[in-house]
C-alpha cells in the first residue's frame, strides 16, 4: 500500500501539479523575456537567467509543452548560446511546427553564422504567414526570403 | 468505504472540477487545469482500484469466481434458472458481495465497453504508425483516461444507484458556468479581469474557455437537463428552471452551431415521444430562431453578415474563415486514408498541408486567419478522419451510434427515473454529439468531451431492457 501510495503521488506531480506549475512559471518567464526584448544586454541576460531558473524543475514536460522549449531557446539566446537555442527550437518543433517558432530558429541560426540555414527558417515561417517576415531585422536577409518564397 | 463509494465520490468531484478548473495566471488559463484535473481523478480512480484489489481478503472457498457467469456457477447445474440467478444475485448484493443489483438484460459493461475499447486499440495502432509517434502519445494517453473514467461512472451507475447526484451535480457546475457567461456578457462580473484590445464578447468564457466551447458545453447540458425533465416527473420544475437558464448560457455565448446541435437533440428528444411533437418542436424551434435573430442585436448582426458574405461568395468569410483547416484536414485524409496521420498530430501537420492547401485553392491566401496556427480542424468528424483514418472515423460513427441505440425501444411509460432517463437521453445526445461536431471539437475539448462521455455512460450504466 505505501508503495501504491507513492506511485499515486508521484503521477499526480508528474501528470497534475508540475505542468499547471511549469505553466504559470512559462507564462511569467516568456513575458518577463517579452519585456527585456528592447532593453539593454545586462538586462536580457537577468531575464534569462531567472527564466533558465525558474524553469529548472520543468524540464520533463519538454516533450509535451512546445512553450518550455521556446522559453529555453529565447533565454539561451539572450545567454549568448545560440547552439544550445536552435536545439532548444527543434525540440520545441518536434512537439508544433508554429512559424514563430521557425523565426525565432531562424534568429538563433543567424547568430550562430549559419545564414543559409536561417533562410530556410525563415522562408518556413513566412510562406505560413507573411507578417513574420517583418520581424527580420536585416534588409538584405529578408529581401533573400522574399525572394525564396516567390520561388 | 467500499470501494465503489469512494470511486463515485472520485466521478462526482471530477464533474464539478474539470469545469470549474482555471490558471488565470497561465497563458493557457482554461485546457491546461481541466487536463490537469482529469489525470488527477484518473490517477485517484486507478489508485482506489488497485488498493482495493492489493486489501480485497482471499475468500476463494466462499466466494465464486468474479464476473456474470461466475455468479451463476455458484448454483448447481440443474438450479442455474433466470429466477434463481437473480435471487442469488439479491443474497450477493445484501452480503456486500457484489454491489447494487445490475438492471435486467445484458450487462452495461458487456454492451458499452467494447465499442469504446476497440477504438481505443484502433488509437493505438494509429499512434505506432503516426507521423509524430511522441504527439501521437499524449494523445493515447488522453484517450486511455477518458476510458477510465467512462469505465467507472458506468460501474458506478449500475442498478441506478446515486441516480441524483450523478446527473444533477455536472448540471450544478454547467448552471454556474452559465450564470457567469450571462454576467459577463451583461458586463456585470468580469472574473478574470478585462483587456481593452480584446472584443468583449469574446472574453466572455465563464470557466470554460472561449464562448464557442462554452457554447459547446452548455447546449450538452441544457439537452441532459430537458431529458431529466422528460424522465424525472417528481423533479420536473427543477430540471426545467435549471434547462431555462442553461438555454439562456447558450444564447448567451452566440454560438450558432451549438445552438443548432441543441435544437436538433430537442427534436430526437420529442421524437421519442411522437413525430407529431416533434415536427411541432421543429416548428417552434424555426420560429423562436427567427424572433431571437431579429430581437438580440448581436445575433442580428451576425445574421446580416452571414447573409453578405453567401451574396458576395466569400464562403471562407461565412464559415469564420475556418475552409483552411478543413482544406488542410481533407489533405492528409487522403494522404493517409487508412491510418490518418497519427492522433494528436493535425496541429503539428498543419503547417505543411496548409501551404499545399493555399497552392491548390488560392483563395484561401485572403483568410484574415491565413497567419492563424490552428491546432484542432474545428470540425471532428474531419479531424477523425484526418487523424485516425477511415477505420478511425468508422468507429468514432460506432461509438455515437451505440449511444443513440440505447433509445431504440418502445416507450418508457412503465420504467423508473433512471431508465426512463437514459431512454430520453441517448438519441438525442448522440444526435448533438453528430451535429456539433459539424463545426466545432467536442472530442477535442476535454470539458465538453468529459460531459459528453460522462453522460454516454449514464446511459449506457442505466440503458432500459
């Protein structure tokens, strides 16, 4: 019985309270990432160091919570680790191929010099919704992904 | 406590949980806690299950081997006569032995059960040979709790026991939601606060979500409460008051399918009891339709540009630009006619079949929703059929047309409230269920999904002979 106890109490953290716990730290986390998105380097990097420590115990539920894994990746951005975001991205891909997703990879591939690559990112995310291609912030590139989409 | 008990005091929270359940500081503040709750009761109803089987005291020399046959061989050969199976049915049930008697006729579990647990396998076939085999899981997973559940309200219902209780405390929790939509869309008890770049009506979710799954919800428990009137004549004023206000949750909520699913149930509903009724209620429905259209100004709007959008030939506008996913879904139903593409998985497809969607019908490009990721189709029967191919689709037909065939038989005149209950009920729900899948996700929704299947197995618990 205690065993049958234990094992009751470990799916109802695992199944209940952690995702309805990770859920709310996500949301604050991704906003607190929102904020810092036009402040200063020092200031991107304290979001994402509490995001990253915040969502320390969430790691689990990655396979499942497309939201985690673009929190890490935003956050490992911030942290001056793009390899370490475009993984993060892919896992978060694995679970939703959302085109913010496909931009915010195609961001992290920029930064880690892979600029084919990052138009790949981009045409995916732009040729599911055109406005994404306005959050690309160099002209050159976007021209590039305009110009991949119309092909 | 028996274990029975303590498994319906589990059922009965769960009704009054799941749609109640809310994260108002989460981004997903409605689906995420009403999963959440359901994992919780299934968790509590396997752990009482399997504590009750890990405490059950060995008397194999006393009792007979457990199930329906074994019952009978506890009688010797020659005795084994429908009469004295019941009477010793009656000494096992006094005893403790075997719970409340079971009502005449095959067993509930025998009759329901099967249908639910060859879908499921067929859910689990789909997810081994799905495109994202790890979606495709949560999604069996989904599917293995709703059977649980469905599992245990049917056992727990059995012989009618708790007959109040388990329809009248989901009602409780429906007539609360729908007194909170009215509030809101009133602009008199804002709950979750407002935001000013969002259009009112749309933050008018009561506990459930979005006014299109409220609308869902409600037009599921305003049909259960117009069915318990029908059958349940000493509380007949109660359920009608509470129907009175779940039908005004759901004019409130403007959703157009859900209204026309409940219109359709009423008319199964009065069927049951003559066609004369019924073409009568089909009648008055048409006409309280009209008045309401021209009286309640949001609905007259929504008239006005419905009828704009068909003039004009904007189809994708009139069906709230929703052609793209139903495009997209009918794309990888035939890609993959057998199978589908996996359970769980339209969301995680949708964006390679969209594209191809948008090269073959261009139009779809003018969408305001054309950058709109959307996880469900929107509509289940083609969410089925994408998901989990033709045999999928086939058994999710099965499924709701074992529920209405508990209605097929003559009267119900000389039954008491619970068959009588499940005789009103099972067409008519079932005719919804049909309906409101047209445009909107029951099945996907795990609030309206749960009242349905909650329900389904009332029925199924307390179908009459």
């Amino acid at each position: 019985m205690l065993l049958l106890a234990a094992a009751a109490a470990v799916s109802l953290r695992y199944a209940t309270y952690l995702p309805v716990v990770c859920e709310a730290r996500v949301t604050h986390a991704l906003r607190a990432l929102t904020d810092a998105a036009d402040g200063s380097a020092a200031v991107q990097v304290a979001a994402a160091r509490a995001a990253q420590s915040s969502l320390s115990a969430c790691d689990c539920l990655a396979g499942s919570d497309f939201k985690l894994m673009y929190v890490r990746g935003t956050a490992l951005r911030y942290l001056g680790d793009p390899a370490g975001a475009i993984d993060a991205y892919h896992r978060a891909l694995a679970v939703h191929r959302r085109p913010e997703l496909y931009l915010a990879l195609g961001l992290a591939q920029l930064e880690a010099l892979d600029r084919s690559a990052a138009i790949d990112s981009f045409a995916a995310a732009g040729a599911f919704d055109p406005a994404q291609l306005e959050r690309i912030p160099y002209d050159d590139v976007r021209a590039e992904v305009e110009q991949r989409i119309d092909q | 406590m028996k274990t029975s008990s303590l498994i319906l005091a589990v059922v009965l929270l769960g009704t009054i949980c799941i749609p109640l359940a809310v994260l108002p500081q989460g981004f997903d503040a409605f689906r995420l806690p009403k999963v959440a709750t359901l994992r919780a009761e299934v968790i509590l109803i396997a752990a009482i299950f399997v504590g009750a089987l890990v405490l059950r005291p060995r008397r194999d020399d006393e009792r007979p081997p457990a199930g329906r046959r074994g019952r009978q061989h506890w009688l010797p050969k020659a005795e084994r006569t429908p009469l004295a199976i019941s009477a010793v049915r009656a000494q096992t049930s006094a005893a403790g032995h075997a719970g409340p008697p079971e009502a005449p006729g095959r067993s509930p579990l025998v009759a329901a059960v099967p249908v639910a647990c060859v879908a499921l396998a067929w859910m689990a076939i789909a997810t081994l040979v799905s495109t994202n085999p790890a979606v495709s899981s949560w999604r069996l997973a989904a599917g293995v709790s709703t059977l649980i559940v469905f599992i245990a309200t049917l056992r727990v219902a059995v012989g009618g026991r708790a007959y109040l209780a388990l329809v009248a405390l989901p009602l409780l929790a429906a007539a609360f939601n729908a007194a909170v939509v009215i509030l809101q869309e009133l602009n008199v008890w804002m709950p979750f606060g407002t935001r000013p770049d969002v259009r009112h009506h749309l933050q008018c979710t009561a506990f459930i979500g979005n006014p299109n799954e409220v609308g869902s919800y409600l037009a599921v428990a305003a049909l259960v409460c117009m069915a318990a009137a029908f059958a349940d004549a000493a509380r007949r004023r109660w359920f009608a008051a509470g129907a009175a206000l779940l039908v005004a949750g759901l004019v409130a909520s403007q959703t157009l399918t859900a209204f026309a699913a409940f219109i359709a149930g009423m008319i199964a509903l009065f069927a049951l009891v003559s066609w004369k009724h019924a073409l009568r209620v089909a009648l008055i429905a048409g006409l309280a339709a009209i008045v309401l259209v021209a009286t309640v100004a949001p609905l007259r709007q929504r008239a006005g540009q419905m009828a704009k959008q068909l003039r004009t030939g904007r189809y994708n506008a009139f069906m709230t630009d929703r052609l793209t996913p139903f495009a997209a879904a009918s794309l990888m139903a035939i890609d993959r006619p057998l199978t589908g593409v996996g359970p769980g998985t339209f969301g995680w497809n949708y964006h390679p079949y969209k594209l191809r969607a948008e090269e073959r019908f261009p139009d779809l490009r003018k969408a305001w929703s054309r950058g709109v990721n959307f996880g469900v189709v929107h509509n289940d029967h083609l969410q089925v059929l994408a998901e989990g191919g033709a045999v999928g689709y086939a058994l999710f037909l099965a499924c709701i047309a074992t529920l209405g065939a508990i209605s097929l038989r003559r009267g119900a005149a000389d039954l008491p409230p619970p068959q009588r209950f499940a005789f009103f009920l099972a067409l008519p729900l079932a005719v919804l269920w049909l309906v409101l899948s047209l445009a909107q996700f029951p099945l996907e929704t795990v609030v309206v999904r749960m009242l349905i299947v909650h329900f389904a197995a009332l029925c199924a618990a307390w179908r009459p002979s």
